[in-house]
C-alpha cells in the first residue's frame, strides 16, 4: 500500500464522504499489502503470501500483482471480501503517532454516491465503522506478526524470491527456505509460537501456487504496454 497523503481525522475531514475501497486508485494499484497471521488464510486462498523487505526490516505480505498496470490484478476480481484488511480499512489508515487518519485522495471510480464518515446525529456511520473495525483487527495482530517474522530473520530462515521477471520491489520479496520442515530452526520457532507458526508457513507455501496465474497477467500486461 503506498498512501498519497495521510492526514489526521477533524472536525473538517469528517465531513467527507467516503466510498468502496475499490473505488480508489491506491487500493486497485496496490501490488502488495501488509497482512498479519490471523488473514493469510483468507489471503493465501487468492494471491502468494510471501515476506518484503519494508521500513529496515521484513514485514508479512500479499502479493496482488506482479505488474504495475490494472491487466495484471487479477485479485481484484475476488471482490472487497478478498481484500485484505489495511485494504478493506481504505481510505482510513493508521498514522505514525498511533492515530487513526485518512488518505487525502479523492475517489476515482465511485459506484455509488458513497456515505458520510459521520452520521447527521454524530455517530460513525457503518461503512466507517466498518473500516476502523478492520484497522482494529490488523493493530491487534500487527506485534505478534512482526515478533514472528523477525525470530524467522534471526533463525535464518529467508531466501530471495526467485521470480521469472524483473520489476520494482520485486528483488525485495522473500520466501522461506525450501528445507524449512526438516530445519531444526524452524522447530525452534515452533516452540516458541507453537501451531500458529506452522499453520503460518504451511499457508505460506501453499500460496506460492497463486503465484501462477498473476504471471500469467503480468505477462500479458506487458504485451498489452509494448515496448
């Protein structure tokens, strides 16, 4: 997710009307997505989940495209239910300092006339609701991913994703060793997170498969640019 210009929540941006997250360009051009633990079942069902190198460290991802153009995204197509949760919680975000914001961005492909983030009797309307509910969810799981991922980094047990094509950030995507299962590393990050770590890297390497069908798009939306 790559947010344009994140500003704080006011009594002047809660004016605003806010519309599916699809009906924005950040989230349909988003090739990857931080995820946590709790979604990558939900995610691996749709697209890899895999590791990027983020912000000095490593963070847990879905990989929705291998091509910065919309042929190429092809999870797009499994709806806002697919989405994962940063994804779902568009245009509210969460900010540096622990706060809640949103993404000063105006909604491109609106299908509808959208809601209002604040009801006229100043409640939050359900569709805001909604969204700080999946920012909630994410926040709740974000230390225990990370807590996770940097013992995996410590153990030494990443590698280099290596993938068919070349593009931007795609060097930085990692992937768990191959002989993970027979690694006594790996049973030392079992011990520590218990069935949460395997289930993790059993998603984890079933959702390379998913990888397939959106090289499969890249490739074509490749040809679709030209040279």
């Amino acid at each position: 997710m790559n947010y344009k210009r994140p500003i704080a929540l006011t009594e002047r941006t809660v004016t605003r009307r806010i519309f599916s997250p699809l009906a924005y360009e950040v989230v349909r051009a988003a090739w990857y997505c931080p995820i946590v633990a709790s979604e990558a079942m939900k995610q691996a069902a749709h697209c890899p989940v895999v590791w990027k190198k983020m912000n000095g460290g490593l963070a847990l991802v879905a990989i929705r495209a291998f091509h910065h153009l919309p042929a190429a995204y092809l999870a797009n197509s499994a709806g806002y239910a697919a989405l994962p949760l940063l994804c779902q919680a568009y245009p509210f975000l969460w900010l540096p300092d622990g706060q809640k914001g949103l993404d000063d961005v105006n909604a491109d492909r609106p299908t509808d006339l959208g809601s209002p983030i604040v009801a006229a009797d100043h409640k939050l309307t359900k569709a805001t609701t909604m969204r700080f509910a999946a920012l909630q969810v994410y926040e709740r799981a974000r230390m225990a991913t990370q807590d996770l991922t940097s013992q995996a980094a410590e153990l030494d047990l990443f590698m280099p994703w290596q993938l068919p094509l070349q593009g931007p950030g795609l060097d930085e995507l990692l992937v768990l060793k191959t002989d993970i299962w027979e690694s006594t590393k790996f049973q030392k990050l079992v011990v520590r997170f218990g069935s949460e770590a395997a289930e993790l890297v059993a998603l984890h390497r079933m959702s390379l498969f998913k990888a397939g069908p959106l090289l499969e798009a890249a490739a074509k939306a490749a040809n679709i640019k030209g040279p």
